[in-house]
C-alpha cells in the first residue's frame, strides 16, 4: 500500500483500453447461447492459477484494486451463507438443489479462495482470516431466508441480477488488471459468474411456465435486489477491509463514499454497461421492438449514473 493511501484514495494511471467491440461482440454471442443451450460445469481450479508467477511490482501500489480485490474475496468466500437459505428454499426441486451443492457453491467459494490467495500473495500484511471472520458476523444478518424473493420464479429473477452484477464487476475489474495472473484468474471467474447466470436464467424460464409473473412483479424485483447488492454486499466487505486495513481508526460512511467515488471514475472507463443492461433486461421478457428501445435507455442511464 502506498503511503498515500494511509491518508486518502489516490488511484494510479489506469492501463491502456483493450477492444471493446471485439468484446462486445463475443459477449452477445454468449448471451444469445444463453436461450439455446442448457449450460455445462466449470473447469479449472487453484492448481490452474500460476500464483508463484505473480509480479506484485505492477499491483501491489494499487490501493483501489487491492479494496475492491479483497472486498469480493470475503462476500464470495461467505457464499455458503447463501446456499443454506437457497436449499430450504428450493427443497422440493432436485434439479435445483443439486446444481447448488454440486457446482454454484462449489465454484463460489473457489473464487473467494482463489482471490484470498492472490490478496495474501500481493498484500501479504493484510490480515485476511481476521477480517473475514468479523465480515461474516456483520453479513450472516443479512442472509435470513425471509430476505429471499416473494416466490421462486422471482427468486430466481433476483439471482439473475446477483450474477449480471459478479459477471460485470469481473469483466471490469479484468479489463483494467495491471498483472496477467490477475487477468487470468478474474477471466475464468468471470466466465463463472455468466454461467451461472445462464443456469438460474434457466431455472427462471421453468418456473415462469408454473407460476408466471408479469412484467412489473420482475422489474420490480430486479431493481430491488440491484439496490440490495449495493448497499449490502458491497458496503459490509468494505467496511471490513477498510478496518482491518486502519484499526487505529473509526469507520464512517465518509471512507466508502470516497472509495465509491474512485469506483465510478473507473467504472466510466472499464465497466461493460452494455452486457450488465442486456443481462439484467433478459427476464423481463421484452419483445424485441420494446428491447431496442429499452436498451440503450438503460445503458445511458446506467453510465448518467457513473458520471
Ligand atoms: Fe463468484
Ligand atoms: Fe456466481
């Protein structure tokens, strides 16, 4: 950490842009595979990740990436807070509960792992262990199964919003990683997080046919949650790094409006607005006509609102 940071946020040049279009473009090939196949299991695990290659020379100084690195390590790690409420909640559909136990949870703590052993690799005096530990105390609040959907087709909705928000934040964060390990692990996580979303967009397909919602019962749901990651999941891994990381100080609001103000400059530059828009409308069902229009509205309010 630079000295800097002991006093304030102070983000470095951020790395050159790589081809957005080329991107964009294998993006939508991945969403339009989303209706037409049903998805298969990761592949890759820690002994993939060259973590005994890494140059801490070309990240090590970022206070940013270190925040936002160790703050997604602690929400990911926690996830089996997540899958207990979601296997009482789906107990009657095996389809479901296997895929959770099975793969979901599986490859949502291996992210949580796999990036705690990059913190530790880079920030090597950052206590991780102690600043988890008093993260799943603050968080195991607000994981209570009654904070899950009104219904399952709409659970499933707000799982789709959960997965566009990891898949997108990942997608960033890989664009603009300074260090190729960095960049290679945050790919095959990112790679996750869209499959997940295709299996719970999928789960959502089979549960609309049983109990279908129309159109405002799912926007309002995906809006909620959208709100609920944020001023959640975000602020309480934050909170906790920032602690760890200044034990000597108190925690104010102050620390992660600041935090989120480096967030959004960054997110103007690197954040895929496009893919988050078209994978957050997906459930809603729009017809195509409607989703030309609703599309770019959203991509425009969405980048208004990083501006
Ligand atoms: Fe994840
Ligand atoms: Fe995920």
């Amino acid at each position: 950490m630079s000295a800097k940071d002991k006093h304030g946020p102070d983000y470095p040049a951020s790395p050159p842009r790589k081809a957005y279009k080329q991107e964009l473009h294998d993006l939508q090939v991945e969403l339009v595979k989303l209706q037409k196949h049903k998805p298969e299991r990761g592949r890759w695990s820690l002994a993939d990740i060259p973590y005994d290659t890494i140059d801490p020379t070309r990240i090590a100084s970022d206070p940013y990436l270190f925040y936002m690195l160790a703050a997604a390590s602690l929400v990911e790690i926690n996830s089996d807070l997540y899958t207990r409420n979601l296997l009482e909640y789906f107990h009657s559909d095996t389809d479901v509960t296997n895929w959770l136990v099975q793969d979901w949870q599986h490859e949502e703590i291996q992210h949580g792992a796999a990036l705690r052993r990059y913190v530790n690799t880079v920030w090597p005096d950052f206590a991780w262990d102690r600043s988890c530990l008093r993260f799943s105390a603050d968080y195991a609040r607000f994981c209570r199964p009654e904070l899950l959907g009104p219904t399952q087709t709409l659970e499933f909705a707000a799982r789709c919003v959960v997965e566009t928000g990891t898949a997108s934040l990942y997608t960033m964060l890989s664009r603009l990683s300074p260090e190729p390990v960095l960049t290679g692990l945050l790919s095959h996580i990112r790679s996750d997080e869209i499959r997940h979303y295709r299996h719970f967009y999928h789960f959502f397909l089979k549960y609309q046919v049983r109990e279908s919602h129309g159109y405002y019962a799912v926007a309002r749901t995906l809006w909620h949650r959208a709100r609920e990651i944020e001023n959640e999941d975000a602020y309480y891994a934050f909170k906790h790094v920032y602690l760890e990381r200044h034990p000597e100080r108190r925690f104010y609001d102050d620390a992660y409006r600041i935090f989120r103000k480096h967030y959004v400059a960054l997110a103007r530059q690197y954040y895929p607005y496009e893919m988050a828009a078209r994978m957050f409308l997906k459930p809603l069902g729009l017809n195509p006509r409607i989703k030309r229009v609703t599309l770019p509205l959203l991509t425009a309010g969405a980048k208004r609102l990083y501006s």
